[in-house]
C-alpha cells in the first residue's frame, strides 16, 4: 500500500509532497516508509519497523490522517510525474 499526498500553496511556491508506503522486509516485518519534501527536490525520509501488518497499518493511517488534517490532499501519480 502506498498514499501519496500533496500540499499546493501558491502558483509561485512549488508543491510539498507526503508518502507513506508498507513494505516486507526479509525478516517477516512490516515496514512504514515515510518520505516527505518539496516536489522536485530531494526529500527527508523515515522507516519505522512493526512486528506485524495492524501495527503497521495503524501507524500508517495515523500518519496519513495527520497529513490530510495538515492541508494535504491525495495525489494521482499522473499529477506527481508532470511536476
């Protein structure tokens, strides 16, 4: 599972971006793989490890709702790779 959201301001200030992924890794644990920054610039990212899939998921949607209380909306892959 993998959220991307974005932050439009003005026309002048380029985008924000937030991304939460859930990924396996090969000891059996879930991982929470956050990145955020400014669109076109390289970004900040964080990897929290959980011992299973509802920790994880928890943790993502929690991650997500504070994004989206934030401003954020959801973004279309096809709106993050024009900009």
């Amino acid at each position: 599972m993998t959220t991307c959201l974005l932050y439009r301001q003005t026309p002048r200030r380029p985008s924000r971006f937030y991304r939460i992924e859930l990924a396996m890794n090969l000891f059996s644990e879930v991982s929470v793989v956050r990145e955020w920054g400014v669109s076109g610039r390289n970004g900040q990212s964080v990897i929290n490890i959980y011992g299973n899939l509802r920790e994880a998921s928890v943790a993502a949607d929690k991650h997500r709702n504070r994004m989206l209380k934030r401003g954020y909306d959801r973004a279309h892959m096809q709106a993050m790779a024009a900009e």
